[in-house]
C-alpha cells in the first residue's frame, strides 16, 4: 500500500511536510488515560499562550486554505478544530483508544493528524486535486461528490477520504472497534515543520507501543521524498 502527494499538491504548497505512519493490532490497543492527562497539560499550556489563529502551524494552514480559495474562518483545519472545541469544553468525546491518543497529540503540536482504516482505502491514497466524480461518505451516510479542483484524500477506486485536505475526513474510513490496521498521516506548513514533525514521530512510536498497538513503518515526506508504501 502507500501514500503520496500529487505534484499538484507540491507545487502549490512547497512548504508542505507530512510524517506517515502505519500501523497494526488496533484491536489490541487498550486506553493510558496518564499518556492522555499528560497530553491534556500540554494542550492547556498552548491555550494559555497563544490563541488558536496565533499558533504559527495553525497560521500556516490558515494560509494554505486561502491559497485554495477557502475562508479560513469558515474551514478549519482539523487541528484547529479540535483546539477551538476543546478550549470551550476541556474534553473531547471518545472514540477508540489510538484516534483519542492521536486527537490529543494532534492538539498538542498544533498539527492535523488523520488516521484510516486501511481495509477501506484500496491500494493507497493520493493528496490530490477532485475530478468531481469521487464519492465522499458523511458520518450521515449521505454520499458527497467533492467538486473538481478540492483537495481530497483519494484512493485509486474513486473514495474521497476527506472534503477540503484537511477539514473533514470521511465515514468510509475512520477507525472502530473492528479496526485492525491504520495509516496515519500529519501534515504541516509552518517553518519549523520538518523538526516538529521528526518529534511527532518519535512521540507517536512511544505512545502507540503504550497503547497496545504495533507500529509497521514510518517516514517523514517533503518535496524530494514523496512517497510512503507500506
């Protein structure tokens, strides 16, 4: 399997970083709320510095989205989302051990983090510009088709596993409680991209060893490493 930028995607973005992870035993994994309190410390320490559209790897995706023509302030990045949902509440609802685990790191780089059950993404996903005949699967169960020229996650059987990059992912593969593998893809615009992303990596094969789950391979991808099989 594997995962790749277009060079749509490059070009339009050069700033573009992205760590990718895989991973197995899902249904092994089993909750550390220590491993989530301590992420929790870190995330309020954030919020007391700076507000979310302050945070230089939320600025950056803010301009990533005005560059594809997106209001910021209407579509968020999935990172700032989760931010502005839990300074208002301290919480967050609780899905499954590792996509709580990776919500909470998410917030505390500042940096969108999505995970895909990889028995529902075919052979690989492609970050790439819509056709407009892929079918996006809301958590509804409405079918959506993103329109030509967003930016979606999509695999080669016509899935959009994601509405607007970062901004929405797709009911077709978030993971569950039959979940047994997942790719995890996090990705960053801001200056500082390339180191924050090495730590996250380092953080995440701790933390997912923590939690019962089985770490495959992972890769850091810039513009001269582009793809990630697995």
């Amino acid at each position: 399997m594997y995962f790749t930028h277009a060079d749509d995607i490059w070009t339009a973005h050069p700033g573009l970083h992205a760590l990718a992870l895989s991973v197995d035993q899902l249904t092994s994994a089993e909750s550390d709320q220590a491993q989530l309190h301590d992420l929790a410390e870190r995330i309020e320490r954030r919020q007391e510095r700076l507000a979310e559209a302050d945070m230089p790897e939320i600025a950056a995706w803010r301009e990533a989205f005005s560059r594809m023509g997106l209001k910021p302030t209407q579509y968020r990045c999935a990172s700032e989302a989760l931010l502005r949902r839990y300074r208002k509440d301290k919480s967050l609802p609780s899905f499954h051990p590792v996509v709580d685990y990776l919500n909470h790191v998410s917030m505390a780089y500042g940096i969108p983090i999505a995970v895909f059950d990889t028995a529902h993404i075919g052979s690989g996903i492609t970050v790439r510009p819509a056709t407009g005949t892929e079918g996006y699967e809301t958590f509804q169960g409405a079918v959506e088709n993103p329109a030509p020229g967003e930016v979606v996650f999509a695999d080669p059987d016509g899935h959009a596993h994601s509405r607007r990059w970062t901004f929405r992912q797709s009911a077709r593969s978030a993971v569950s409680k039959d979940s047994r593998s997942a790719l995890i893809v996090a990705e960053a615009h801001h200056d500082s991209a390339d180191a924050d992303l090495a730590a996250m990596e380092d953080e995440l094969k701790a933390g997912l060893s923590v939690l019962g789950a089985t770490l495959g391979g992972s890769t850091l991808l810039t513009a001269s490493h582009r793809r990630f099989e697995f």
